[in-house]
C-alpha cells in the first residue's frame, strides 16, 4: 500500500505551485537526471529499466542538457586500432561534482554566522496532476490560495532547472566521507522548489527554454533545438523522424560521433532545408536574431512536400550517408540547401516544375570535380587526378550554387551538368534506411 505524501504550497493555477521544503525532499523525491540519462541510453539499447525512469526520460531530454557525452577514440585491441565509444564527462557534469559540490557543503549548509550563502531554486515537473485540496491558511496580501498537494501515489518527478544542484547534494548525501553533522546541515536547508504538473513534455521544454536561455546565456542553437514555440524545428524533427534520418542536436559540427549514433546532419543545418522550401535557399542562410516569419506558412503541406522531396532526394544517391560523403558535393551546405530549395514545387504542387526538380537531381554530376570550383567550396586536384572540396561558407558560397543547381544556361549550370554522365552511375551503396530505398519514393 503506498503512503500518501503530502506537500502544501502557494496555488498560482491549475498546473503550478510554489513550496518550501528541506534540501532533503528534493533529494527524496526527483529522480537524478544523471539515472534518466543513463536509462534514456539503456532504452535505446533494448535494456529494462526502472518503469517511472523509463517514463521520465523521455520528458528529461527535452528539458535538459547532458551531464556526459559520447566520444569515439582509437584504442589497440588484439593488436588492430579500433574505434571505441565512451562516456565523458560535460562541463555540467564537472562543475557539479567540484565547484557546486564545494560550495555547498563550505558556504551553504553553514549557518549565516559561519558563512553566508544562497542557493536558487528548483523547477520541478511532474507529466501528471496531483490530487489537491484547499489549506486553512491564509496569508494577509497573496490572493493564490495555500493547497495540500499528495503526490505519493505518482511517484518522483524531473527537473526542468537544477540538475546540477540536484545532483552535487545527491553525491553528498551517498558520499562516507563526508561527516554525516554536516550533511545533516546541509539537508535541512530550506530550498523554494515551483512544482509544475499535469503538464506535457512539448510545455516543460517551453519551461526549460525561458529558464535557462532568456534568464541565463545558453547557446543559440541549443535553444532553437529545445523550443517546441519555433515552428520551423518542430516541423524539421517530424520531417525527419518521417524520413527516419537521425539528426544531432548538439554541436557546430558534425562529428565521427554524431554518425556512429546514427545522426547525419545537425538539426539546425536540417532546418535551413526545409526553410529553403517555402523561403527560397538565400534566407535560411542569413544570421538574424529574429526568427524567419511563418505566417501564411502551412506547415502541414510544407511536411508533406519536405518528406516526398527529400525521399527521392536520398534515394537518388543511395542513402543519407551522401550528407557526409567527402566525395559528393551535397555535403556542403549551400549545394543541399540550394538542392533543397527545388522543393518548393512540391509545396506549390507545381507538376512542371516538380518534373524539372526531377531532371536537375538526374542530370547535374554531383562528384566533386574541378567544375565545382568555386561553386560549392574550393576544389583541389591532386596529381593522381582525386579531387577533394574544402567546403566553403553556405552565406559565400549559395548564390553559385544556386546557379548551378537552377539555372542550366549560366556558366556554372553548364559546367556541373557538362561531365557526359549521370551522377547516378557512380552512386554509393544503398543505405538500409526507409529514406533512402526507392521504394519509399
């Protein structure tokens, strides 16, 4: 039989509240976001998990950053150098477990007289409604009624804000050696924690964005990855899980780690894609701190013309892994936006020109040869005749490509269509991906 727990707080709505408790609850009843990382990673592997974990973690890893990332290294194994995968630790994680772990056991746990410190509160988020009844309480100027909320028959919720904190107490609380006097201290600190619940992952993303990115610096790309109100990324993740092309989230670049996970493009570079459809290939590239506007976009039929365009797209050239083939020139941005952007005749359900699309992908050879010099990327052929590309900057180098890829008549549309063959004849091996098999054409 499980034993109600009982919390009151300060009522603002249906869906948020506000308590105090003692460090302790906050230990006691949040599942340690390093635990769902470590399950989210499990899952995906087919292991079994801890069933609330198994239901956090999802929700975890669109409200938070990483505590450790994958990295690939070359280690010696039975004499033969081979790739191998490991966890490391981010700077998240390293802060946590040194400089916060310090400060909380030197400055915060102290009494006012030993030392004085603070520490801000947490975010809290639970995906379902806690049962609740009013409180005889009342205070003389709040108007948000004081309720009793029971979440013992729920079980523990995530944080949308203080991981770190979170778990540097965690650790305090499981390490021996630290004198079990001041740990009590330390967890019987009074923290402020906002509880939200009944809410949805899409809401808690919302939560996590406002938290760490308008009220402290996060990256650009790591808040556009996150927030679920830019129609342009929640349109390209469902674009892409149609496809099923795995898309890395993190990171400028795309990394030998990336694609070991199975991830072929960055989220933010999938993105201009699918804007280079109904904005043409020129503004996707632009940097603006102001988002493209999207009104008068349907996003419904942008979906439906992405998907169709992009299958055939990949399955032309055998598979997505073309996006990081050195020896095809769509793996420069400007080339695959300025590709993508032929799209748009599918969004329009243009016939005529959904059929030159067609022709353009069949008749430009898209090997990486002199022709392309200066068109995608600076070419450089070596005395053996390989040609290799240094991709160039998409915002220098998409108003040739552009004209290579759409207009046959200029000089840089005759010299990438003048090889006397097909860049269908020499495609790489067809990729076991749904988006890459003729079939799903």
């Amino acid at each position: 039989m499980l034993i109600p727990k009982l919390i009151t707080g300060l009522r603002w709505n249906d869906f948020h509240f506000t308590t105090v408790v003692p460090f302790h609850w906050v230990i006691d009843n949040i599942v340690s976001g390093l635990v769902l990382e470590d399950a989210l990673r499990d899952i995906g592997e087919g292991l079994s998990v801890d069933p609330r974990a198994e239901q956090l973690a999802p929700l975890r890893k669109k409200i938070q950053r990483p505590f450790r990332k994958e990295v690939t290294e070359r280690r010696s194994v039975g004499g033969r150098s081979v790739p191998v995968r490991r966890l490391v630790a981010t700077r998240k994680l390293e802060n946590t477990r040194n400089g916060l772990r310090d400060y909380l056991l030197n400055t915060f746990a102290l009494t006012p007289q030993e030392a004085f410190g603070a520490l801000p509160g947490f975010y809290a988020v639970w995906p379902e409604r806690m049962p609740e009844r009013a409180a005889p309480v009342s205070v003389d100027g709040l108007d948000s009624p004081w309720y009793t909320y029971d979440h013992g028959q729920i079980g523990r919720g995530a944080l949308a804000d203080g991981e770190c904190r979170h778990q540097a107490g965690f650790d305090i609380q499981a390490d021996p050696r630290v004198p079990a006097a001041l740990k009590d201290k330390l967890m019987q600190q009074p923290v402020t924690v906002e509880i939200f619940h009944g809410i949805t992952a899409e809401q808690a993303s919302v939560l996590f964005v406002d938290l760490n990115y308008e009220g402290t610096p996060v990256d650009a790309i790591t808040k556009a990855n996150l927030d679920t109100r830019n129609k342009w990324i929640t349109v390209t993740k469902e674009i892409f899980d149609d496809l099923k092309i795995g898309y890395a989230t993190t990171g400028r670049q795309l990394t030998i780690t990336h694609q070991a996970m199975n991830q072929w493009i960055l989220l933010t570079h999938a993105e201009q894609m699918v804007k280079a459809i109904v904005l043409g290939p020129y503004k996707p590239l632009t940097t603006s701190k102001k988002t493209p506007p999207w009104e008068g976009v349907d996003f419904d039929r942008l979906r439906a013309a992405a998907t169709r365009w992009f299958t055939e797209i990949f399955a032309h050239f055998g598979g997505v892994e073309v996006l990081t083939d050195k020896s095809r020139v769509i793996r420069t941005i400007a080339v695959r936006v300025a590709l993508a952007s032929l799209g748009s005749a599918f969004y329009h359900r243009d016939e005529k020109a959904m059929e030159e699309a067609r022709r353009t992908l069949h008749d430009i050879n898209w090997i990486v040869s002199k022709e392309w010099n200066g068109i995608g990327g600076k070419v450089v052929v070596s005395e053996d005749g390989v040609a290799t590309m240094s991709a160039g900057s998409g915002k220098e180098s998409i108003t040739r490509a552009v004209q290579a890829i759409t207009k046959p008549d200029t000089v840089a549309g005759r010299a990438v269509r003048s090889h006397g063959h097909s860049s269908r004849t020499d495609r790489i091996p067809t990729s076991t991906s749904p988006a890459a098999t003729p079939e799903s054409a």
